[in-house]
C-alpha cells in the first residue's frame, strides 16, 4: 500500500518495534508540541498561539515537562498572559458565588464531580491542558488510520501481529474503536488476533520482570541478563502506558 502523509505516524511507530505504538506517537507528538511552544522558534511570542494556550492552560504533568524543559523566558510569558486570564476567570467565579446552606445530604454526596461551582471551575482548569486537548482531538484519527491500514495494508497487518502489542490502555482503546470501524466478522478475527498478541506479550513481559528479579540472587551474578536490564520501565509501560524511563526532555539550545 502506498504510503500517504497522514499514515507516517503510524509507520514510524510499528517500525520502531515499541512496546506500544501508540505510546510512542503520544510521545513524539508531546515532544514536537513543547518545542513548538517553547522552543527556538518563539511561537510563544506569536498572539495566536498565545491567544490557545492562555484559554487551555496546561495541566499539571505538563506543567512540570514545561519546566524541565527550560527556556526560562517562554514560560514566564506563558506565564503571565495565562495568570491575566485566571486572575479575570477567578474574579467572576467569586463574583457569582455566594455561600448559601448546605443540606446534610449533599455533605455527604459522594459525586465524580463537585457540586460547588467553585469546586467545578477549579476542577476544569486543572484538567485543561493545551497539549493534552491537542492529543485528544488527534487521537482518534489515529485510530481510524490504524484500522484502515490494518485492513488494506497487508504488511502493515503482519508487522502489527508480529510486534509487541500494546500498552493495556491503548489496547482498551483498540477494542472499543473496532466496534465502529470493523463489520462483525473482521472485529471477531481482529478481536481475537490481537488478544493473543496481548496475552502472548505480557507473559512475555512477565518473564523478562521475573528473571530481572532472579538476577539479583547472588547465584546468578554471572548469568545472561536475557532481554531483562529494561524490564522495569517496559513492563510499566505496558500495564499504564507512557515511559518512565525516559530522560527528562529538554530544550535544544
């Protein structure tokens, strides 16, 4: 199959041999959006740039990424254009809320979100995220992609068989976009192809924790480390996703 543009994420990712492909096109993608937001190129000196990252915000984890990846200057900009707009969105919320009496029953309403509207307000900007939204609007093109060139793509297929599966959340991910992309005959084969893929991987991610375990007995100070020296951060990786043995990212001066 030819490869077009919008498929060379995805190759790239397959080709890379990852416990996950998708974890890899999250990271890479993460990547490309802090230095574009921070990086050489100043795009946080750009108004339209500044005009989404000042109404998304970013999330805590992001935050932090954004710290480590230095350029001091950036973020103070990002900063404080954001601050101005939190300061403006704090103000109304203040404004608009009056503490009134609180039934015995909502005090003891357990609920996934807060019955306080001031308790709301501060939950939204916590999860707003510029590179987390960004994601999320991409991700299911991705999706979609996987399974047109699963379907018509016989190399792409038999690379995706042979491979390390995928991190159990994007492996849930799969599954539920199958039910809307494959008619019942091809999800029943994909289903059970890619359960087995699955299974076969996390025994062998199993093993690999294992043996790392073994290593640490004084009788097997001389043995093969077999495939186990990176076991800890693949086998993370594959229950939860992301890397957790990645190296802090950090701006290319």
């Amino acid at each position: 199959m030819k490869e077009k543009l919008y498929m060379i994420p995805l190759n790239d990712a397959v080709n890379a041999n990852d416990e996950c492909p998708f974890c890899f096109i999250e990271r890479k993608l993460e990547q490309d959006l802090i230095d574009y937001v921070l990086g050489s190129g100043s795009s946080y000196m750009e108004s339209d740039t500044r005009e989404m990252t000042d109404k998304a915000g970013f999330c805590r984890d992001h935050f932090k990424k954004m710290f480590d990846y230095g350029n001091a200057l950036g973020n103070g900009w990002i900063l404080k254009t954001h601050y101005r707009r939190m300061i403006g969105e704090m103000k109304s919320q203040i404004k608009s809320y009056a503490p009134g009496k609180i039934s015995l029953r909502d005090k003891f309403m357990k609920t996934s979100e807060s019955a306080n509207p001031i308790g709301r307000w501060a939950d939204a900007t916590a999860q707003s995220c510029y590179i987390c939204n960004y994601f999320k609007d991409h991700y299911r093109g991705y999706l979609d992609t996987f399974f047109m060139m699963y379907q018509n793509d016989s190399e792409f297929r038999e690379k995706i068989l042979k491979g390390k599966g995928f991190c159990i959340p994007h492996f849930g991910d799969l599954v539920e976009t199958s039910d809307n992309c494959l008619g019942e005959q091809d999800r029943k084969e994909f289903y059970d192809a890619i359960s087995k893929l699955m299974l076969d991987n996390m025994e062998r991610l199993y093993e690999d924790v294992s043996w790392l375990i073994e290593k640490f007995d004084y009788r097997n100070k001389d043995a093969d480390w077999k495939n186990s020296r990176d076991a800890l951060q693949r086998g993370m990786q594959k229950l939860k996703g992301g890397y957790p043995g990645d190296p802090v990212y950090k701006m290319n001066k």
